[in-house]
C-alpha cells in the first residue's frame, strides 16, 4: 500500500498544509511519505521539516483523507487542523531537544505490540517480549504526540536496550493508571441520565473492566509493568481476572469464574479484532490470566479442557 505512488488528494492536502503553514508565519517544507505503522501496516503520513529544528514530525494522514473522500471535512479544514497539530507539537519542543538522561528518562513510556506481526519493526526497537507481546519504550512529547524509541537513542544516551527498558518500565509505573467499569467508561460517553438509567438497569451482565493509562492512548502495555495496578485489579474481583487484548490502546478484564471457555474468549477476540480493528490497533488473538500472585501466563489447552469439564462454576460468560 503506498509503495510506489502517492494518492494525487495526499499531495493537495501537503500543498494546502504548506499554505496554511506560511500563513500563520511558519516557512516548512512539507511532504508525503509511506510510514511503517504497528502490525507492519504501511500508511499514508505528512512529515514537516522546518529549517532550524531537530526533530521533524510525521502526521499520519489516512484517517483525514477518509474523511475528506466522506465530505466530513473539508481539504482547507483538514490543512488547518493538521498545521494546528503540527504547532501544538513542536511549541512542546525546544528548537534543540535534549538527550541527556535526566530529561529523557521521566518522559519514557511503555506500550504494547505484537511481536510477530512486527518483526521488521522491533529489530530498530528496544523492546521486552511479554508472551506473544513486546513492550517498547516511547517518548511522550506531550499528551497528543509521542515518539517511538529506538536503538540510535539508546546511543546516544550511553545506555543499553535493556537499561533503557529498564528505566522506561521504572517511569511508566509511576504514571496515573485506569481501571473503570465498562458501565463507567459507556457512562463517559452518554450524556443522557434517563438513557444511562436504561441501559444499566439490569445489572446482571458480566463484570468488565477497561485497563488503560489515562489517555487511553496506546496504553495496554501499562498493565504488564505496573504491579499496584494488578493489585487493584484482584482487589477489586476478589479473584484471578482473564485479561482480553481489546486493542493496543486499552485491555478488558473480566472475573475468571465469569468465563466458561478460554478457547471461546479466543475466537471472540479473533472475531473482533478482523471485524471491528483496523490493523494497526490489533494487539493479540489470544487472552491471558492474571493470577493472584500478580504473575500473568497464557490459559494452556489443559486449563481450557479442565474448566469445561468443571461443574463448580455457578456463573458463565456466554459469547
């Protein structure tokens, strides 16, 4: 996708950015380039340079472009929305960034990726292999934008990978965490009390919660490294939780004894994540356990066989 030709519309959209750009007093040479994404999807992406500045962002612009081709917005609308984007960003900056530890460590974070379908990705990448995850490091430049971590930062900071995820780990679990009741997060979406009433009348359904970090932006690696998080978790389920991979931004966590197949969760997973994801926010088709030992495994093939052989689970999670 991309590889060879650039869509005549992403092209218009760069000039008019450029336009705009020049109109609020910022000179930038703009352009499109093909952008290697989560999941080993190649996207569409506008990259600023302007002279004088170190750091150059990329913009990804599929999303904008869709809804140009919708008449959801307009191509003057997006270029100002974009070039908005873009002066938000580097105003975070400053016109030389910094590499000295001291002000690189505590803006580290953690996310979480696949590692098979991002092979091409991770070897650029320091990164900690978590089941069939890997956990990489990002920059936070502020709450909107952030950079991906790689191995020339590692250089230039004199560390190693495994140092650097290290300190990443130990500033992520310093963060604000999220864990809310899917009927808290649904209520934080609806402004209607009488329709909130309805639609949480019955509250027989099964006990779910959403994992995030405060943004709920790429924040389902937040969980793995975060101890005191886990701790809530069971505290708050009194018991072991199965942790769905919703998508690379958020996890969902329901009480063991609420689930009667691991084999179903998975297919429900699979199911959601070629029907209702874009490729690039796929996080795993498989779900995992988080024991009251705070440790995290996979369900095996024999604890799947063994709980549906069970009698003693008086409550179900049907799919």
């Amino acid at each position: 996708m991309y590889e060879n030709t650039i869509p005549t519309n992403a092209t218009d959209l760069a000039q008019s950015v450029a336009e705009n750009l020049r109109a609020n007093g910022v000179s930038a040479e703009v352009t499109v380039i093909p952008k290697a994404k989560i999941n080993d999807t190649k996207l569409l992406a506008i990259q600023i340079y302007e002279p004088g500045r170190s750091v150059h962002p990329t913009i990804d612009i599929d999303n904008i472009l869709g809804r140009i081709d919708e008449g959801e917005t307009s191509l003057s609308a997006a270029a100002e929305e974009i070039s908005n984007m873009y002066m938000h960003t580097v105003q975070s900056l400053p016109q030389k960034p910094s590499f000295e530890k001291e002000d690189v460590l505590p803006k580290l974070r953690i996310a979480a990726i696949n590692t098979a379908s991002n092979q091409e990705l991770l070897r650029n990448l320091p990164h900690v292999n978590v089941h069939d995850l890997s956990l990489i490091a990002i920059y936070q430049v502020n709450d909107e934008s952030h950079i991906k971590v790689t191995n020339d930062l590692c250089s230039l900071l004199e560390m190693t990978p495994g140092e650097l995820m290290d300190a990443a780990i130990k500033s992520q679990a310093k963060q604000p965490y999220k864990i809310v009741s899917m009927q808290e997060q649904l209520g934080s979406m609806v402004d209607d009390e009488e329709l909130m009433e309805e639609m949480f009348l019955d509250n027989s359904g099964p006990q779910m919660y959403v994992l995030s970090n405060e943004s709920m932006s790429l924040g389902s690696g937040v969980f793995f490294v975060n101890n005191a998080m886990k701790q809530e978790l069971i505290d708050r389920l009194q018991e072991p939780a199965v942790i769905l991979p919703s998508s690379t931004h958020e996890l969902l966590a329901i009480p063991v004894s609420q689930i009667s197949s691991y084999e179903e969760i998975d297919e429900m997973i699979q199911s959601v994540n070629e029907t209702s994801l874009s490729a690039s926010d796929v996080l795993s088709n498989h779900c995992y356990m988080l024991n009251e030992d705070l440790s995290i495994t996979m369900p095996t093939m024999a604890e799947d066989l063994a709980m549906k052989s069970s009698e003693t689970l008086s409550t179900s999670f049907h799919i």
